[in-house]
C-alpha cells in the first residue's frame, strides 16, 4: 500500500502564502517525479510543478516567479505559494510516479487533494 498525504491547504487573502507538504510513505521502491496538479470544475487536472529525481524543477507558466517546487529526502514534496491570486483557487493534488517492488513498472499515484481557495 502507498499513500500520498497533503496538508496545508486552505483559505487566504490575494497576494498570500500558503505552502503544501505531501508525504508519500508505504511499500515504496524508488520514487522518479513528485508534482503538484490542480483541477477546478468542469476543467481538467493541469500541472502546477513538478521535481524529477534528477534534481529538476518545471512550472506552469501561470504560477512561475510565484510558486516554488521542492523536496526531501524522506519521500515529501513542497510547494511553496506565494502573492496568490484568486485564479489559482483550486484543489491541488499531489503526485508521486513510482515503483513499488524493483521489478514493477512506474506508476502513478495520487493524494487525496486539498482545497486552496484565494478570496478577499
């Protein structure tokens, strides 16, 4: 059993912080990339940031200069969120693309999401 368990979510004024945490923990072999992906209604699931195992970094352009992407060694990704708009209110979904056993192919796996709302 994998699990992928975010916190941080939750209500803040534009042009606020919040930060994400995501840790992943269960039967784990290697991890390759660990993202973040939002989805609002009617509106499929995009990337918001993404960091390879190989120690790079993408963002969508929406969020670049705003968001940070980062992770550790104990299988837990950040995502730094900072001067949020309303526009990024969303529910946000950590990723983690993995393997399980040495022999088993990557999959994908995915948290339960959590709702990041940008109001006044």
């Amino acid at each position: 059993q994998v699990q992928l368990v975010e916190s941080g979510g939750g209500l803040v004024q534009p042009g606020g912080s919040l930060r994400l945490s995501c840790a992943a923990s269960g039967s784990i072999f290697s991890i390759n990339d660990m993202g973040w992906y939002r989805q609002t209604p009617g509106k499929e699931r995009e990337l918001v940031a993404v960091s390879t195992s190989g120690g790079t970094t993408n963002y969508a352009d929406s969020v670049k200069g705003r968001f940070t992407i980062s992770r550790d060694s104990k299988n837990t990704v950040y995502l730094q969120m900072n001067s949020l708009k309303p526009e990024d209110t969303a529910v946000y979904y950590c990723n983690a693309k993995l393997r399980i056993r040495s022999w088993t192919t990557q999959a994908d796996y995915w948290g339960q999401g959590t709702q990041v709302t940008v109001s006044s």
